[in-house]
C-alpha cells in the first residue's frame, strides 16, 4: 500500500479553499438562497459569501460553522470533495437563525475541532511545541485550540491537518 504524500500546509489550504468556494455555491443553488437570504439568515454580511465564492476570504472555524448552520448542513460538508445531497428542499422556507442556535453550532464545532486535534496530536506522539512547530504556529495557540478558546482560521486548519496528513474535514 502507497503511503500518502504528504502536502504542504499552504497547497492544502488552497485546495481547502477551492473547495469551500465551490461547495457554497452548490449548496445554496441546489436549496435555491441567495447570498442576501443567507445574510439575512445567518446574522454574516453578504459579501462574506461574495469573497468566499471568490475564493478571496479566509473565514474562520466560527463563520464556517455558520454559513454551515445557515445552510443546514455540518461544518466538514463544506470542505469535502463529495458533495452530499442537502436535506432542505428548495423553496422550503428560511427563519434567520438566533443567537443561542448559532452559539450551540459553534461550540459543536470547536468541541469536535479540539478533540480531533488533541487526538491526533498524541497519535502521532507530539508535544503541543513540537506540533505547532509542524504547523508553523504558536504552541500556546494549539493549546488554546486543544481547549476550546481559539477561533482557528481555515489556513490553521489546513496546516494541521497537512502536519498530521489527513483531510482537513476530517477535523470536524
């Protein structure tokens, strides 16, 4: 069996950002929202979703989780290369999503963001310094990550899911 090759944290994130750009843009024709009903349901500025379809933004584990929570979907579907058939029908109709909703996806994410790092870090046996070394970050940053506090972007994301060779959905 050929090992995988590993990929550079950079070529992971703009493969990682290809992706996220292209999904978006399925998931919201295939449920038939605009950028400005997602705005208006997610709380986020429309061109959030303007930039991120250009692949011109780095948006954070926390606007992930809500784009994704907008949409209905998980986190992680965004930044796979299947694409899962949605569980909205089109048409059907959008409330704006509230604070309390949206505070809940985002701690679901970190919890499963910290717990797949920490588990993964000491698969492979690495001190919070030697991992961040790998991932070219601060270790008090992979601490803060480990523990819920951080607010990751995707290119951090993407690093570390380069430094450990997995996907970077995989993560979530």
């Amino acid at each position: 069996m050929a090992a995988r090759r590993k990929q550079s944290g950079k070529a992971r994130y703009r493969q990682d950002v290809e992706q996220l750009s292209d999904n978006l843009k399925w998931y919201r024709e295939q449920t038939q929202i605009t950028q400005v009903m997602l705005a208006h349901r997610t709380g986020l500025y429309r061109t959030y979703f303007s930039l991120i379809e250009r692949k011109l933004f780095n948006p954070s584990v926390r606007i992930l989780t809500i784009i994704a929570a907008g949409l209905g979907i998980k986190p992680q579907q965004l930044l796979q290369k299947r694409l899962l058939p949605t569980t909205r029908r089109a048409g059907q109709a959008l409330r704006p999503l509230t604070r309390s909703a949206i505070q809940k996806h985002i701690q679901r994410a970190r919890e499963r963001l910290a717990a797949g790092v920490k588990q993964r870090r000491l698969r492979s046996r690495l001190s919070q310094m030697a991992f961040a070394k790998e991932t070219r970050t601060h270790y008090t940053f992979i601490s803060l990550i480990e523990r819920r506090r951080a607010n990751p972007s995707l290119l951090i994301v993407s690093r570390i899911a380069a430094a450990i060779n997995i996907k970077t959905d995989q993560l979530f």
